[in-house]
C-alpha cells in the first residue's frame, strides 16, 4: 500500500492529520506494543517468572523434594538473626571494597598517567590490562589457588625474600582467607575499571586542561577540577559493575575456599547454593537469593541517582 505524502509538508498524511488532531505522529499506540510485546515475553519468561517463583518459594519450608510447608516470613527473619547470614553479608560488603574501591582508585591513576603520558603502545597495554576480563572466572580462580598455595608462588616469593615469617596457607587462615580472595577481584576488575576510564577521559576537550593551566593550576588541580567532573559517567558504570561482581561473586569463593576456613568467606551467593544444594532448605536458599537481589537493585539505583544529581 503506497503512502500519500501531504503537498504542504512532504510528510505522510496519516502523521500529518493525527498531528493536527493533536496526537503524536507515528502508528496507535497499541500497535506499539505489540512491537514490544516478543522482547517483553522473552524477558518476562527468563527474568520476571523466576524472581516471581523464588520469592514464592522463599514462603515456604522445603526441602527440593517433599511438600513444603507454609513459614510465611520466617526465612527472611533468619537473614537478619542467623548469625552466619549477616557474617555472609557482611564478608560481602567487606569484598565490595576489593572488588569496587580499590580497582577504581587504582583504575583512575592508570587512567590519568596513561592520558596524559605519551605511552607507546597503549592500545597493547588497554589489552594486557583487560585480558583477566576475557578468561572464565573458573581458570582464575584455580591459577590464584595456585599461587596463594603453601608451596606456591606467594610464599615462595617470601621465603627468596628472607620473608620466611610471614609465610602461611593463605586460603586457610582464618585472618587473611578473605582478603586474598578479594586481592583477586581487585586484579579482575581493575583491568576493566581502568579501560572504561581511559575511554572517558580520551574525549574530554583539551581545550578544559589548556585553560587550566592558564590558570596556574598543577597536575593535580586538573585531575580533581577537569578529568575527575568529565569522566562521573564512567565512574558511575564501573562502580555498578564492580559492586554488582562483589555482592554476587561466587565461583571464586566455591573453587578457592568453599566458604571456609569455618564460614569467614562465605558469601551470600555461596549460602544460596550451599543452602538449596546441600543442607536442602530451598527456602532459605530462596530468600537469600531475593534479599540478594534487592541489595544489589538498591545499590545500582543509589549509585546512578548520585551520578545524574552530579550531571545536573
């Protein structure tokens, strides 16, 4: 079916009088829909009906394979008086600086020196540093198993240091099991914190750092006045990607440590399959698996309302 062009504007004469009846041009708005409506059931069948189906499950009692029973909100009473979930949590938390703090602070300085320094070979060195982004979390886990081993690398470092003191099964002290796990989110996510900002800050104006500069302004005045303001956006991404990998990090904790030594790097992710998997209480597992995903939704909307008030 041809389409009549309006003589005074060019435009087709069904945008053109649905504009003069004042409404938008283009199809109904139920046509629209029906547009939509493939990508919406997709989504709807892998997104909406699961998180629908465990917040049910989390209502009851089960155990994967008898009846379950009605607890109502018993489970997630648990997460706050169970003493192991709020130690899960909170090994979560204490990973978020790991994961999210420390790869940004370190991501911003290799930013800024590789921007501003005349670095040959920078689009090798953008893949050196992303590399641990392309390979399973699965093979890293395993290589930093490796190393953090009583005769591995680590400790055989130390001892060819004379630093034989400080010499430990790494993975298995109670103290230092949790930071060397997050020693290891720090090396994955700084590669990517560190490309996102480099790409950032590769289209801010030179003209901004020109008049700085008139402006007597040092090397650091124009990292805090100029690079730091332009490249809030990026910052924002790679803090809710970061902070997203710690809260649900658990192939590295299920390959290095399993939650132990004791439970000291268990994480809400881990209790969830250690709870629906092996002790059978699916329930439980169910309600740590929504309260998991509520922290992680408030999280990524307080860090995006930060940056759009900073944009404002």
């Amino acid at each position: 079916m041809a389409t009549t062009l309006s003589r005074a504007t060019g435009r087709p004469e069904v945008n053109v009088r649905r504009a003069q009846a004042g409404h938008p041009p283009g199809e109904p708005r139920r046509v629209a829909y029906l547009y939509v409506l493939p990508a919406f059931a997709v989504y709807a069948a892998f997104l909406l009906y699961p998180i629908v189906r465990a917040v049910h499950l989390s209502l009851y009692e089960w155990d994967g394979l008898s009846v379950g029973t009605w607890a109502g909100l018993d489970n997630y009473v648990a997460i706050i008086t169970d003493e192991g979930l709020r130690s899960a949590f909170g090994h979560a938390l204490v990973l978020m600086l790991f994961y999210a703090v420390a790869p940004l602070a370190i991501g911003l300085t290799l930013a800024a020196i590789l921007n501003h320094a005349k670095v040959r070979g920078l689009g090798f060195f953008r893949t050196v540093v992303f590399l641990p982004q392309v390979v399973a979390m699965v093979v890293v886990a395993v290589a930093w198993r490796r190393v953090y081993a009583p005769d591995g690398t680590l400790n055989s470092l130390l001892s060819a240091l004379g630093l034989d003191s400080l010499t430990r099964g790494w993975l298995g002290d109670y103290t230092f099991a949790l930071p060397a796990v997050g020693v290891v989110g720090t090396w994955f996510e700084t590669g990517l914190v560190t490309v996102l900002l480099l790409a950032g800050m590769s289209r801010i104006p030179l003209e901004l750092y020109e008049a700085a500069r008139l402006d007597g302004a040092s090397a650091l005045r124009e990292f805090f006045a100029v690079t730091l303001p332009s490249v809030r956006g990026e910052i924002a991404v790679a803090l809710t990607l970061t902070v997203i990998a710690a809260l649900r990090t658990f192939d590295l904790v299920y390959v290095t440590t399993r939650g132990g030594p004791g439970d000291s790097t268990s994480v809400p992710s881990y209790e969830v399959y250690h709870r629906a998997f092996g002790l059978g209480q699916v329930g439980s597992a169910a309600a740590i698996g929504v309260t998991l995903t509520v922290v992680i939704f408030a999280v990524s909307f307080v860090i995006n309302r930060f940056a759009d008030r900073g944009d404002s």
